[in-house]
C-alpha cells in the first residue's frame, strides 16, 4: 500500500528537532495574526466580504476569465489556456526556448510547484532559479517546502548556515541572519541583473483590467517581474477578482492572515506590457488542472476561494506536530489537505482528508470563511465511497458498529458481547492493550473498561 | 418542562455516571426527565469516518425518535453540534426533502445541557457543592461549533466551594477527533502531549469538560502517565449535592 499520512507523520514526529521549530514558529505567528485581527473592529465584516467576491467569481467564472483575457490581449499581453500541468509546462517551456534563455528567476509560486515546472524546465535544459530566500534554501537543498508561506519553517539557522557554506562556497559564514540574508542577496542580485525571463504566478488576477498583483516581503519578486525583457505568470482560474477595488478587501484580509502584518511590505500590480519600462514581452496562462473540477462539486467548490494566506496552517494542531511534508502535497496543512485530493482525486491523497481531528480552528481563522472541517467530512465521504481509504478491518467494524447502532435491542445485545470480549483486556477497571486496529489508541492511553451496567439499564431500574 | 435526554451511545456503554449525574441535575431544576428509549446514536462517528450511508440512517433515526419532543438535552457538545451542522449536510447530500424540513425543525430544539442550562433556562447556579480544585478543558466542538463561550465556566463558578484555575493554552485541540486518534494514533497523541502538560501544570485535582469523547483522550493519556487528576463530565459536578 502507498504510504499516505500516518506513515508520513511518522517519520516527522521523530524528528525533535523540526517540532521545535515548527512549535516556535507557528506559535509566533499565531500571536502575530491574533493581535493584527484583533485590533480591527470591522475584521468580520472584510471576511464576509472576501468570501462573498471570491464565491461570486466562482459562480461567474467563465465569463471573468473571458473578460479577463481580453483585458490582457488590450494591454499587450498574451493569454494561453493550459488544461493541466503538462500543458502549462509545455507552453512556459516553449516561451523561454524562443527567447533563447538557459535561465529564468522565479518568483515564489505554489502554482509553479503544483505542476512540477522547474522539473519540466530542468529536462529541458533550462535552469530555474527561486528568489524567495525560503524557497532558495528549499531548492539548495533539493527539499519541498514545508509551508505555504514559510517555505523553509523546517529549518534553523544553523541548518541554512551549513547550506549556504556548502552551496555558496562560504566557509566562514555565520548563523547571524543578516550574514545569512546578506550571503543570498549577493547570490541572486547577480542572477536579477543577468537573467532575461521571470516565471512568477499571482495572488490576484484582475478580471476588468487584466492586471496581476503578487505581494511579497521581500522585493526579490519585484526585481524578477522588472528587470528582465520577458514576464511569464502562471495564473490558477480561480484566482480571479472582478475589479481593482475587490483588492481593497484582499490585500487588508491577505498580510494580516498570513505574516501577521497590518501590511506586506512589497506589492506588485502590473498590467499588461509598458514600452520602455519593465518587461517588454508578458504572457499568462491561465491553469486548470483539476480546478474546474472542484468547481463541479456543491460542497468542496469553497475550497477554490481560497488565497493561500496559510492562517489555517499556524494554528492546525497537526500541522503544527508534523509539518508540511507529512501532507506529501504541495499544499500542505487543513487547506491542503481539502484541495489537494480535490485536485488529484482520492486514489492519490485519500489520507489527506482523515489527517485532521476536525477542531475547527482553520475555519475559525479563514479569511474567507471556508468551512474546512466540513469539506474534510465530505471528502472523507468520498474517499470511503471510492474506496480509496480505509482497510478491510475498518470496514467490517464500522458495518458492525451501524448495525448494532440501528436498533435497540441490537445496542443492548452488542454491548453485552461487548463486556465479554473485554474481559481478557481489562485490568483494574482499564484496558492497557488493544488488539490490531485499535492498538494505536493503547499505545498511549488507557481506555476505562465497559461497566457492568448502562446508564440505559440504570434508567430501567429506577 | 418536560425534557427529552439524549444520552448518546459513548455516556449509555461507558460513562453511565454521566447521564445518571445528567438526570439528577435537571430532575432537581425541577423538570420531568424522559429517556426514549429507541435512541442509540447521533452518527458522528460514521459520519465523521466517512460512511456516510451509515450515518444518514443513524440521523434519520434520530429525528425518528425525537421529531415530537419540545426540548431534547445532551452531555455532549459534538453529538449537539453534530446534529447541527451536519444533519442539514446529510439531508442535501441524500436529496431528502423530507428529512431537510424534519431537521431544520427538530435542531433548535436539541441543547447542550450547559447550554440548555445557562441560555435556554437562564440558571447558573445549580445549587451544587465540589469542594476541590479543577480546571477546565473547552472542547472544540462546544467552543468553535456550538460557540458556548464562557456558559460552562459560569456554571462552575457558581458551584459551591469549588477552586477553579485556568488551563494554559486552553483553546486547543486535545487530539482526540474521534477515529483520527485510532487512524492517526501517532499525531493524537502528539497533540495529546501539549494538554497533558497544561494539565498537569495547573495543580488540579480534577479535569472537566462537557464531552466525555474528549475526556476519554486527556484522561487516558493521565491514566498512563500515572497522574492523580481524576476527570469528571460536567454533569457530575454540577451534581454534586451538599
């Protein structure tokens, strides 16, 4: 059997080292978002309406991305549609070979990473180059990221220090961060200076104007989408907002979820091509790959709304134990573990779904009010119902279980069997081992044994 | 006021003490308590599993079985919010009409006990004695789904000679999630760890909350750490007579 998320989270949990991390920085940024939220009286009413745009450009999506593509086409820019990752691959691989360029500086992109582009540009010769310094230290150390935002959250500084030291050929380097900022800066205002395509994707696609806005911290990403002759962005279809003023809205719910800043400190919008200024070539394609999909479904639609602000990651109590890869997707967290079997389907990451103890906290944060817990429940619907979770034993138990549940007497005759079959396990009032598949509940806690009599039997003594 | 109980499956095979101290409370508010007796299950742990087939027949049940009582109280803010959130869902999903109307009746009528007490009834002073120190975890459901707030603490702080303290770090999850402790036993009881801590740190003698699923978590990780702190449903504090 393919290894999913239990076997997955093994591994991290073991690592001491990556929990100590992952505790320290999610707890901080959790402190970060809570008081930046908190301090804003109207903070309900921008979620309201942030999830009242997106879901009204999911209702209407074919026509703002129409819209879209002709707003493009009129500032000079060119739109190619791409079904799925392949195609998207091919097309951007296409662009750069005609520019004649070996390299391209990307801007920080889940998108890019969704479909395996730097893998698709690498065999075709071309070197793709990340900018973000998480993502550098991600693609030095040939490691996926472990966080929507904070790609390299698994790593101290000592760890990137070791890296840098290696990679950048600096024997001296130190764990002191501005050294460490200071090491890759030198790096890649180099390649910024040399290189003639950026690949970036977007945060926001304007549907009215054809503008693209991509916020980051940084500024590396600006240099990417300014410097060089050739800008190609790779654009999710629900990405979309109908007009420039929808930003209003997204940029204030975007930095507060995410860095927990009442503002990020780079945000980029740019339209179309300007003669003389910035990139003189601009090309977006426009991604399906699994999306309209998700669309077609009632429940699990509301997963497109969302803005990839990662709150829901920082304050998951399993995301915060295991960490990114233990989701094996590349979105990780509450989040990724509703769109990614979404996109994939559950034969992939039927796991996903179940990898959650359904607390409500990613709900509680969102930023545009998607119901995570409950699209889990539906996907764990759809996994079971494909078959693409749960073992033999799983089944046979929850069938006996609803059979017993589904009547009366059957619930009075299972629980005696039960208080038979207890017995070889019961010590002192608990049960310190179980059997086979309930074994994982006893390797850490006891379980009171069944009393000898019910509340149901107390009620018919009264 | 007649009161239909819900006990749920969990409280009726294992934690009988919880309805019994359930019963006694509302039968000393003065209510007639009635326990009907076809009941079995919300569905929760089908529905929360997956087998969604399962737990329609175990929601349609439900609503069989109370469809004519005026108020039904539960022990348990995840049954509650169960039956909340994703009866609705259930109905849709199985295109039951029927069973949509039958539900979005039936719902506001089924309470929480804590909840019943303190929003439907007004009461926070039970008139109960529990002369010992206790902390108090809030479940997630009856937090984030049935946003009880500080209904339970204001039941707890009228009770007589009870010490109560803060638990750090209250707010999070315990681990426990149905069968995710079982299915991802690793990561629960990962999470487990950072409650049994907070636990601990706080001194009490007792751990209580308003669902016993989650009690069962903290308390069996208590349990096998050899830690003294007993847990008590709710209902069983508030039960305590002086």
């Amino acid at each position: 059997m393919k290894s999913g998320f239990p076997e997955r989270a093994h591994v991290a949990l073991r690592d001491m080292q990556l929990r100590r991390n992952l505790a320290l920085a999610t707890t901080t940024i959790r402190g970060k978002r809570a008081a930046v939220t908190g301090e804003r009286g109207d903070w309900e009413e921008l979620r309201v309406a942030g999830a009242a745009i997106k879901r009204r450009v999911l209702r209407h999506l074919e026509d703002y991305l129409l819209q879209f593509e002709s707003s493009v086409q009129r500032a000079g820019g060119s739109v190619h549609w791409a079904r799925d990752a392949q195609e998207a691959n091919e097309i951007v691989v296409q662009l750069v070979r005609r520019t004649g360029a070996s390299e391209v500086v990307k801007v920080k992109s889940l998108t890019t990473d969704e479909i395996g582009l730097n893998d698709a540009l690498t065999a075709a010769g071309i070197r793709p180059i990340e900018t973000d310094l998480a993502e550098l230290i991600c693609q030095l150390a040939d490691e996926r990221p472990s966080h929507i935002l904070v790609p390299a959250i698994h790593k101290n500084r000592v760890e990137i220090r070791d890296l840098f030291r290696r990679e950048f050929g600096l024997p001296d380097l130190t764990e002191e961060p501005t050294e460490l900022a200071g090491a890759a800066r030198a790096y890649l205002r180099e390649k910024f200076l040399s290189t003639a395509v950026a690949v970036s994707g977007a945060n926001f696609a304007v549907a009215e104007s054809g503008s693209i806005c991509v916020v980051e911290s940084e500024g590396n990403g600006r240099f990417c989408t300014t410097l060089p002759e050739t800008l190609i962005t790779i654009v999710g279809i629900e990405k979309l907002v109908p007009t420039l003023n929808d930003l209003e809205v997204f940029l204030q719910l975007l930095p507060r979820s995410s860095t927990g800043e009442r503002m990020n400190p780079y945000t980029s919008l740019w339209t179309g091509v300007a003669p003389g200024d910035g990139p003189q070539e601009f090309h977006v394609v426009l991604l399906d790959n699994g999306r309209t999909n998700v669309l077609a479904d009632e429940v699990g639609r509301q997963t497109l709304a969302c803005i990839r602000c990662s709150a829901c990651l920082n304050v998951c109590p399993v995301y915060e134990r295991t960490g990114g890869h233990a989701y094996g997707s590349v979105y990780p967290g509450p989040i990724g573990a509703i769109l990614t079997p979404q996109l994939v389907g559950t034969a992939e990451a039927g796991s996903l779904p179940f990898a959650s103890s359904l607390c409500g906290a990613c709900a509680e944060v969102c930023p545009v009010k998607i119901d995570i817990p409950q699209v889990l429940v539906h996907l764990r619907g759809r996994a079971i119902r494909e078959r693409t979770a749960a073992g033999a034993g799983e089944r046979m138990m929850m069938s006996a279980a609803g059979w017993a549940l589904a009547g009366e007497r059957r619930f009075r005759w299972a629980r005696r069997v039960g208080r038979l079959v207890q017995r070889p396990f019961v010590r002192e009032n608990k049960i310190e081992r179980l059997p086979g598949g309930l074994s994982g509940w006893t390797m850490t806690r006891d379980l009171p044994a069944m009393p000898r009599r019910s509340f149901r039997e107390w009620w018919n003594g009264r | 006021m007649r009161v239909a109980l819900f006990i749920t499956c969990m409280n009726d095979t294992l934690f009988p003490e919880t309805g019994i101290a359930t019963v006694q409370v509302l039968e000393r508010l003065g209510h007639d308590v009635v326990f009907p007796k076809a009941q079995t299950c919300c569905g929760q742990l089908h529905l929360n599993t997956g087998y969604h087939d399962s737990a329609a027949d175990l929601a349609r049940r439900f609503v069989r079985v109370f469809v004519e009582e005026e108020i039904v109280v539960a022990p348990s803010a995840s049954c509650v919010a169960t039956i909340r959130e994703f009866y609705p869902y259930l109905a849709e999903q199985l295109d039951d009409g029927a069973l949509a109307e039958e539900v979005e009746a039936l719902t506001p009528r089924v309470m929480e006990l804590t909840e019943f007490l303190v929003r439907r009834l007004g009461v926070t002073d039970v008139g109960s004695r529990f002369s010992e120190r206790v902390t108090y975890h809030p479940t997630c459901h009856s937090l984030r789904g049935l946003q009880l707030g500080d209904v339970p603490l204001s039941l707890l702080r009228a009770v007589d000679g009870l010490e109560f303290v803060e638990l750090p770090g209250a707010t999070e999850c315990c681990g426990f999630g149905g069968t995710f402790a079982i299915k991802n036993a690793e990561t629960s009881s990962a999470i487990l760890e950072s409650k049994l801590e907070n636990v601990v740190a706080t001194g009490a003698a007792v751990l209580t909350a308003v669902d016993r699923s989650c009690l069962t978590q903290i308390g069996g990780g208590l349990s096998r750490m050899g830690s003294q702190v007993r847990t008590l449903h709710i209902a069983e504090i508030l039960a305590a007579a002086p």
